[in-house]
C-alpha cells in the first residue's frame, strides 16, 4: 500500500528536530555558565542570561507548533504520545535554561576576587561536566528511541546527586572566614541549579521510555528513593 | 480425531476467553454512565464468510459488549460491512453468500437451524449509509411501519410508541407539529435520524449502523453522534466507520480489520478499548493504519 501523509510525517519530523535542537541551546548555554562560574566572568554571566531568550523563543515555537499539529492532523497512536513527550521535553529544556540563568545571576555575587575553596570548585566543575554529559545522552536516547540510553541516566544522575552532597559537606565545614562561607554558599546554589539540570535530563529519558513503551513511569519515585518504578528491558 | 478436535477446540475457547476477558475488563473502564435497559451481547467465534467461492472474511473471533458502542473501522473491502451484516443475517440476503461459524446473541446461535431469520432483524436492527426513509409514508407512517408486522397494534400505543421513538432519536421537537408529511421532505440528518426512530421503535437489542453519518454534513453528523452516545444506554450499537475521528469519538471498543493482500480475505487485526486503539495500539498494522501512514 502506498505510503500516506507525507507532509504531516515531515512535519512531526521537522517538530521533533526543533524540540531536540533546543537541547543544543542548553548545552552552549551550560559550556557558557560554567566558565563564567570558573573564572567569576560576569559579562559572559550577562550573556547567558540575555541568551535565554532564544531557548525561551524556541519553547514558544515549538508550543505553538504542537498546537497546530493537534488542531489540524488529529494526531493518534505512536504520534500522539511523541507530541505529548516533545510538549515534556521542551518544558524540560526551558527549564534547564533557567537554571543556566540561576546560575548566572549569582556569579556577581561571589565578588571579583572570591575566596575560591579548591576542593567545592573542583566538584562543581565535575557536576558541570556532568550535567552536559546527561544532556546529550538525554539528546541521543530520544533521538534513537533508545530506553536503555535514557535509563542510564538514571546513574549518570546518581554522579551528580553525590558530588551534590558532598559540595554540601563541604560548605558546612568551610571554615569560619565570612567571604568564604559566604563564597560557598553561593556555589550550593549553583550546585543545586546544576543538580535540578541532571533531574531535567532524567525527565527527557522518561519522556522516551513513554514514546516507545506507551506507559509512563518515572524511572526513580522521589519520594521513595531506590525504588525503580519502570521494569527494564 | 475426536482427541485433536477436543483438544482445538479447547485452545480456540481458552485464547476465546482471554481475549474476551481482556476486552470486557478495558471496555467496561468506559462503560455506559447509565444503562437504561440491559441491551445483549453478541459473540462471534471462527466466523468465516463467504460470496460464492470468494472467501470475503477469514475467522473472526471477538465479542460486541452489551450498551457499548462498537466500531468496526478497517480500508475498503477489508470485510468490515460484510461482518456488520452478518450480525443481523443480512449476509445471506446476497445470492451465493455463505457464513462459517458461530454468532451468538446473548447465549443464542443467530444461524441456529430453529432460528427465524426474520426474528433476528427484529432484534439487530440496522440503519444504512444513507438514509433511507421510506418515500411515500409520512413521518408517523415510517416509525410506525414496523410494528404492525408481527402483532396488531392499538392505534393508542402506536401514538406512543411514535412519540417515544421520535423523542429517543432527538427528533420529536423537530417534527412533531408535522407527523403527517412526507419523511422524505425531512433534511438528510433528520431523515437519518428518523430511520434510527423506525429502528428502534420495534425495541431491538442492538443497532447496526453502517457509515451512518457518510452522507451528512458536520452538524448533522454531531447531532447523530449525540444521538449514538444517548442510544447506548438502551441498545449494543456496532458502527462501521471510515472516518476514524468519528470512530474514536463515539465508540468505546473498536475492531481493526485489515487485508493481507487485495484478493485475499479480511481479517480482525485487533479489537480493544477504543482509547488504547488510538493511544497505544498492541499490533503494528493498527498502528500505520489509525495514524494514516498507509492506504
């Protein structure tokens, strides 16, 4: 039988790859952060925060995309539940902007000349690292349909809890220097704003889990940890 | 041997009863809110049917639910009317056309050697692609033409039977000031609504209805989908449907049928709760067909 809806198959395509290409704005966005972060660069700080407004904009195209492909091509089937995923997953890259923008916007606050603590640094550096690695991942397992992909981030998350905590430990015994403890508490709120990013990226691989199973789960229930909710295989 | 005919026949009841498990339980999650009157089941076991030696549906095995809406949605001559028609004995009217197997209503064999095929009309009946009213009778006169045929009628509980079918098709406001004109002055939508009157006035236990707003436009086609919504609290309502959107708007299971090859005989890809067909269908071929990638 010959093949149908050529231009609506285009069309989701085409959806798909503005939806995901937002995830490449984060990536830049994060590569961006974290070097302000690493050396107090507060006019690329400026610049990440201006930025935004392209990861903004793409979450208002793609919103308004799937609002047309909904009102005019009844989407059903695989279709349908892709649609419902992009709408999460284009929610999740604009959060994972903001947290960029989180970011930003308390690296003037650590002064020019900041009591930088080797040890938390190194950590954050890590959880950036991380936190870029996961977004891709998260980029590639939907692009491939991949579940296994995006379970895994599930312990590429576990990485970045940890380092987490342990900037945290490390921020209770800083020491009693005020600019530094003050100093280390700016840097847990960007470990935390980094930490929210890896949750974002676990989110887009329950978004795939969805797409190809049809079942919606999260991988980890918060509120019970350890307890995987989604059979793997 | 009587062994191995045991022994099939005991798989095909116990797939049978799986499958119809399964269905009953995800049908019943959409159920009816209110069930007026307990309407029947059909089931239909291995039904094979035929045109002469052209073997038009190959081995349907599913179960229509009672005061359920039922679509039968599948690309053109894919066997799906053939099935509808076979559910009321139409089937047989075509010369050379033969059924195989079983369709029970209820607990009752439709093509039992005992059963009258005119009493089976009487309790499935059917309303057409277009509406067919009948040319010369009034609007009374085509309610009421089916009830004087198997007893005699006061003309009293005619009024009311009228009254009563008109008022449960959603036509009564409509026509009631003139029940004496022709029905075939009505609009197409009011027509197909009088002819869903004249099928339930003789209080069937199942309507079929086969593509029955494909001749009307969209508002009369919404009123007659109101209308189906309304019907099953009080009937088993199976639709043939080209229009998918329709399908996934008023039915509560839908059974895919497909072909293999052009030539080669229908079969039932699957039958499920119409949510799951459209969200998250179990066979591929329902897949492709429901979201338009093929055919």
């Amino acid at each position: 039988m010959p093949e149908g809806r050529l231009h609506y198959q285009d069309h989701l395509e085409a959806l798909e790859k503005n939806c995901l290409g937002g995830l490449d704005l984060v990536i830049a966005a994060l590569d961006r952060t974290m070097e302000a972060v690493e050396h107090q660069d507060t006019e690329l700080a400026e610049l990440v925060i201006a930025d935004d407004d392209r990861i903004d904009g793409r979450y208002l195209e793609v919103h308004q995309e799937i609002l047309t492909l909904l009102a005019t091509q009844a989407p059903v089937a695989t279709d349908l539940r892709l649609i419902s995923a992009l709408l999460h997953v284009m929610h999740s890259i604009e959060r994972m902007g903001d947290q960029c923008v989180n970011i930003s916007k308390v690296i003037p606050l650590t002064g020019y000349d900041a009591p930088v603590h080797s040890e938390m640094i190194d950590r954050i550096r890590l959880m950036g690292k991380q936190a870029r690695t996961m977004v891709s991942q998260s980029k590639k397992a939907f692009e491939g349909r991949d579940v296994e992909l995006a379970r895994d981030l599930v312990r590429q998350d576990d990485l970045i809890d940890n380092l987490n905590k342990e900037c945290f430990q490390i921020a209770v015994q800083v020491g009693d220097d005020p600019d530094t403890r003050e100093w280390a508490m700016t840097m847990m709120l960007v470990a935390r704003a980094i930490e929210r990013i890896g949750d974002n990226a676990v989110d887009i691989g329950e978004q795939v889990a969805f797409v190809v199973t049809g079942l919606f789960r999260e991988f980890e229930d918060a509120s019970h940890p350890g307890r995987e909710t989604l059979p793997s295989g | 041997m009587p062994e191995t005919a045991d022994t099939t026949k005991t798989d095909t009841d116990s797939a049978l009863q799986t499958d119809l498990a399964k269905t009953a339980e995800q049908a019943s999650k959409r159920g009816t809110d209110k069930v007026e009157r307990v309407a029947k089941r059909f089931t239909v076991k291995s039904l094979n049917l035929y045109y002469g030696d052209f073997h038009a549906v190959h081995d349907v095995t599913m179960r229509i639910e009672p005061n359920q809406v039922t679509a039968l949605i599948g690309s053109s001559g894919c066997g799906k009317t053939t099935v509808l028609r076979s559910l009321n004995r139409m089937h047989e009217l075509t010369p050379g056309a033969r059924v195989e197997g079983e369709v029970e209503l209820d607990d009752q064999d439709i093509y039992a050697s005992n059963v009258d095929a005119v009493e089976v009309r009487r309790l499935v009946g059917m309303v057409f692609q277009a509406p067919n009213p009948f040319p010369t009778m009034s609007v009374y006169e085509n309610v009421a033409a089916g009830l004087t045929l198997n007893r005699k009628v006061s003309k009293s509980e005619k009024d009311d039977i009228v009254e009563r079918s008109l008022r449960g098709s959603h036509l009564w406001d409509e026509v009631k000031d003139r029940l004496h004109r022709k029905g075939s002055a009505l609009s197409g939508g009011q027509q197909q609504r009088l002819c869903i009157a004249r099928a339930t006035a003789v209080q069937p236990e199942v309507l079929l209805m086969d593509e029955p707003c494909s001749a009307l436009d969209p508002v009369a086609t919404l009123a007659v989908e109101d209308l189906i919504e309304d019907l099953k609290s009080r009937y088993t309502i199976v639709i043939v449907t080209h229009n998918m959107q329709q399908a996934a708007r008023v039915s509560d299971s839908t059974a895919f049928f497909n072909l293999e090859a052009p030539g080669q005989p229908g079969h039932l890809v699957e039958i499920d709760a119409t949510d799951k067909i459209f969200t998250t269908p179990s066979q591929k071929e329902t897949e492709d067909y429901v979201s338009g990638r093929f055919g």
